[in-house]
C-alpha cells in the first residue's frame, strides 16, 4: 500500500493514478500530552485493514492533481546515517570542499545524528538554500519509517519494527560545524512521494537509487552497497535512542553528491517506491507558511 499526506494534511491512499482520501479513519484529535512519534503512524495498525472496504465506496483524486506533502508529519526524530556507503566515504575523503580536514573511518566510530524535524518537507515544496554562498550538496537516501516502538532490536528481528520505506533526500551544507548543524536548516529533510509499506518491499537492502538534477544523473546506486543494512541500523540506532511510530532513518547516501544552486531541480527515484521532483527555490529567506 502507498500511503501519502496531501492537499495540507490529507491522508491518502495512492492507487495507480487514483488517490482516496482516508483521512476520516483517523483520529485527528489527540489528547494532550501527544504521545511521542507520529499520531497517524501510531494508529496504522488499528486503520491498514479497514483502507480496502473504505476505498471502494470513495471518488478518488487524480495524483497529478494534489500537492503531496512529506508523508510523516511528525516525525519524533529523523535520523541520520552520515558514511554509509564506502564509495561516497572515499570521495569524501578525497574532497577538502566535503571532509574540512576530516578524515572519514566508519559509521561505528562517527557514529548517527539527528536532523531537526523542523527541517521536513515534502515533494510539492521547495528546498530553500539559506546560504546560497555555500556548498549545499543534494544527498539521496532511503528512507526507513518506524512502526512501533523499538529499543535494543536484535538484527534479526529488526525489520518487524518497520511500517515502509520511503524516499528521502538529506540535504547538507558542507563545512566544519556539527552534522546535526549543517543538515537540519528548514526545508532540508525531503521526505516523498508516499510511504511504500515494508510488505511490498522483498529486500530494502536491494533497490536501485538515484538523482538527477536539471535532468543529469548525479547519483546512481543501490542499497546493496549500505556498510550498515536497514536491519543493521535499526539495531545501531535502537541502542542509544528508543524508536517511535514515524520516526524515519535515512539510512546514508552513495557517492556522486555534489552542489545545488536556486532554480535547479532535482529528480529522485527509489525501486519500488517511486520517483519525486523537488526544485530548489529561486530565492530564500521568505518565512514559509
Ligand atoms: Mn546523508
């Protein structure tokens, strides 16, 4: 199933070319304190049977006729995997404008991070480069979201904790400061076009992923090539932090990042979960609302 959020919190079910708005099977009035995670996420479980009788007494939207939001609107944390792929980890270390005089060794001792969920955007926004002066790179990423909560997960059974894959594009400034500094800027954590959920996905551990941008292939991958698979991750990063409902992993990006100006667009693609155009905007600054 294709899970979207769309038309300014929507939630949808994405058929073809059709989509059907479900939000009416959700509560949408949480009581306060809100548990942590993603209030729709969190109700999957109870909502995901009863989507096919629902659907089939709804007049559907046209996808190419909706705005499609990123598809978690809460995320409780994004996390980041920042040298996951050993080709981008060695054009990293090649490139003085990418590592500021670090030299990169392994997940195990750099270690996660965080992007700040202020940073979420989805495919009909803009990413807006607050310091267009600056190297802003592209970066295309898997994107794991969490079903339940999770905390010390055993490889094994780490793929029980998933509810779907999307795709993600962590967008980064390159420079000296702190990841969690450099990646979380607004409209820098992409998240579209829907969520795929993990029954349509044999192996995340084996999809084709790439971006173009203005049309030309930048990176061209597969996630056969991650150094810590999904599973492994999960089980990395359910150690130090509880996961929650919604909370997304982006699980690293290969090599070929490279610098994004305003006006550019970029065209990003994951086997099995689809493809998404997001632009960069022409100008920045301006509050979003
Ligand atoms: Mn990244």
């Amino acid at each position: 199933m294709r899970l979207c959020r769309f038309n300014r919190d929507r939630i949808g079910v994405v058929e073809g070319e059709a989509v059907y708005d479900i939000t009416a099977l959700f509560d949408v009035q949480p009581a306060w304190p809100l548990p942590h995670g993603d209030w729709i996420v969190r109700q999957m479980p109870e909502v995901l049977p009863k989507i096919p009788g629902y659907v089939s007494e709804q007049k559907p939207f046209l996808l190419s006729g909706i705005r499609l939001e990123s598809p978690v609107a809460n995320p409780g944390k994004i996390i980041g995997a920042p040298i996951n792929y050993r080709a981008h980890i060695d054009e990293a270390n090649a490139d003085k404008a990418i590592n500021h005089g670090k030299t990169f060794t392994s997940l195990d001792q750099y270690g996660l991070f965080i992007k700040a969920n202020s940073a979420l955007i989805g495919p009909s926004e803009e990413v807006q480069l607050s310091f267009p002066d600056r190297r802003n790179d592209h970066e295309v990423e898997l994107a794991v979201v969490i079903g339940k909560e999770a905390r010390f997960v055993k490889y094994d059974q780490a793929l029980d904790y998933v509810f779907g894959y999307c795709i993600g594009l962590d967008m980064t400034i390159r420079g000296p400061e702190f990841p969690g500094f450099r990646k979380s800027l607004d409209t820098f954590a992409v998240l579209g076009p829907w969520i795929v959920t993990k029954d349509e996905i044999a192996d995340p551990n084996k999809l084709g992923l790439s971006i173009k941008v203005n049309g030309e292939f930048r990176q061209n991958s597969n996630t056969s090539y991650l150094i810590f698979d999904v599973q492994r991750l999960i089980e990395y990063a359910s150690r130090f932090y509880t996961l929650y409902p919604g909370d997304v992993i982006m699980t690293g990006t290969p090599e070929g990042v490279s610098q994004v100006n305003p006006g550019d667009v970029m065209e990003a693609e994951i086997e099995g979960i689809g493809r998404m155009q997001i632009a960069i905007a022409r100008d920045w600054g301006t509050p979003r609302l």
